[in-house]
C-alpha cells in the first residue's frame, strides 16, 4: 500500500487536483448519510412526509435501503457508482441490504423514495444516497453532486428505480459502498408520490428478523438512466466475472444522442460475511475501455485474482447530438 501524503505532499498536488473539490459537501469523512446498514437514507426521506403512520415506522414497512457491495476506489480519485433499487431483489444475492437487522417484509421496494427536498440537479428529492467507507483500506471521502440523473421506477409497473454516488477519496488506496432509500406501495402513497397505489397488501406483511446472509452470487444487471425529454442518459452495466476468463461488450447511446465525456467503471466486491475486504487480498481485474465512433464504446474485463465475488460496472455517458 502506498504511504498516506504528508503535508508537505499535499502542497505539491497540481492546482488542478484542486477541481476535484467542487461541489463536495463535507470535509473527508468516513460516511455521510448511513446510519445502521444505510438506513439513514430511508429515515431521512420518511422524515421530510407529511406527519402520519410512517413515524417511527420499522424498516421495511414503507421504505428499504438498497446497499451496492464494497467497491473499490483509489487514492486521489473521483469515482461515481450507479445504484438500483434492484438490490433489494434478494433472488440476485447481490445484496447487502439484509445485514441482520429487524425489518418488515414488506416488499417489493420498486421505485426511488420521495423526499421533497434535494438538488434537482442532482437527482434533487428522489436520489436519497449514502455512504460509508471500508476498513480494509484507508479511504477518506467527501461527498460530490450526483451528475448522472435518476429514474424514480415504479410500484405499480414493477420498474426498478435507479440513481448514484459520486464520491472523492482524499486519502490513500480503500473500498466504499453507497446505499439509496426505497419504496413499496405503502411508501410511495405515504410520501404523495402516487396515490393511487393500492396499500393494504404491505402492511399485512410479518416482521422478521434476517441472520447471517449466505454467500452472495454474482449476476450481471443493467442500470441505465435514460432521460429522453432532456436528451441525456448515464448507461451502466454491471459483468460478474470468473477468474481467467475475459468478458467483452459494447455499449451504444440512446438514438439521438453521442459519447460524452470518459469511459469509466468500478470494481465491487461481495465478502459473503458482509464485511470490507483487506486491500491486500482486493479483487485483480484488467479492464481496457475502448470509445467506438461517437457513439458507443467498449469494455474487456479479465479476473485475475479474486477472493470474493466480484462484478465490473462500466459507465458511460451520453448527451444529446
């Protein structure tokens, strides 16, 4: 691991590291938001409804974080993480959600939380996000706006909702992961976002009480965020990957729309204990990105070593032509 930067260090960093500090919302830290497992996400969103049932509520009974696995980040870098609501789809075994604690199941937990508040700009009410940082590093994070946009899903359709974490880690080589609050039927009514949903069929639902997760199995999943009306997508695909064996796609922009800005992508890890692995033992992927035309571009991962399951999401974003 490399040695943290001393003072003299930092006052060496070209001034234009210093652009990485726009729009940060806090001084480094080790979470923002997270609470228990990331449901401060959800107790924040419930706290800014309408005073009603929902106070005080278990989780579960209207709103479930959906927490990504631990992903890993380098030192002095900006990193964003697209996140869906289709965490919380257990069947995937991707899920961190799950840790232990006491919820309601009352699921399923569809569409993006509303919490009538937030920066429209940067997924403004519906992007409820969290974050902590691991132990098997030394990561030290602020906060950044989330420029990717968010699709708020749907209980009535069963369309998964999606939105991000955009991050800068200050410090040295570590792991993070990121949370987004959620919603069922009994949520999206409670905080006005559709009342027309039928309700009474998630309150019925039984508490229980989740023990030590079983070994999670990676899949792959698509995340896009696609905004038609605003001529802009945030496309993000999620590979599971098996060690020495290499994996390759392309991915094309919406019509109408080019390329924009740098292909990027993430590595996430899945300790079937739940906890962040050591830096020493992280997942070794190689992974050349490759832009195609104007507008597509394409990704080739290979697992070299891993001790987890382990999934690349690759990013790319698109704007109107």
């Amino acid at each position: 691991m490399r040695p943290l930067l001393t003072r003299s260090a930092w006052i060496a960093l070209p001034i234009a590291l210093g652009a990485l500090a726009i729009g940060a919302t806090s001084a480094s830290a080790n979470s923002q938001q997270w609470g228990d497992n990331g449901s401060t996400t959800c107790t924040y969103a419930e706290g800014m409804w309408y005073p009603g049932t929902q106070a005080n509520a278990e989780l579960g009974t209207y709103c479930m974080q959906s927490v990504t696995g631990w992903i890993q980040i380098n030192g002095l870098t900006t990193q964003n993480q697209q996140i869906s609501c289709a965490n919380n789809d257990s069947s995937s075994g991707l899920s961190y959600s799950l840790d232990g604690q006491s919820y309601v199941d009352a699921g399923p937990w569809y569409a993006l939380a509303y919490s009538g508040s937030g920066d429209p700009d940067a997924g403004g009410p519906y992007n409820n996000i969290g974050w902590q940082t691991g132990n098997g590093g030394n990561a030290s994070l602020t906060g950044e706006a989330w420029s990717g946009g968010v699709t708020t899903g749907s209980t009535a359709t069963g369309a998964y909702g999606a939105g991000g974490a955009s991050v800068t880690n200050w410090s040295d080589d570590g792991y993070w992961q990121t949370a987004i609050a959620c919603v069922n039927a009994a949520g999206a009514t409670q905080s006005g976002q559709s009342p027309y949903e039928r309700t009474a069929h998630s309150m019925e639902r039984r508490s229980t009480h989740v023990a030590n997760a079983s070994a999670p199995r990676a899949r792959d999943r698509k995340l896009d965020i696609v905004d038609t009306a605003k001529g802009k997508a945030s496309l993000a695909r999620e590979y599971a990957l098996k060690t020495n064996v290499t994996r390759t796609d392309t991915r094309t922009c919406p019509t109408g729309m080019v390329r924009k800005g740098k292909l990027a992508y993430t590595v996430q890890e899945f300790p079937a204990n739940g906890k962040s692995p050591k830096w020493k033992n992280r997942s070794l992927v190689n992974v050349t990105m490759t832009p195609k035309g104007k507008n597509a571009g394409r990704v080739e991962m290979t697992l070299t070593r891993a001790k987890n399951p382990t999934v690349v999401q690759f990013q790319m974003r698109c704007a109107k032509a």
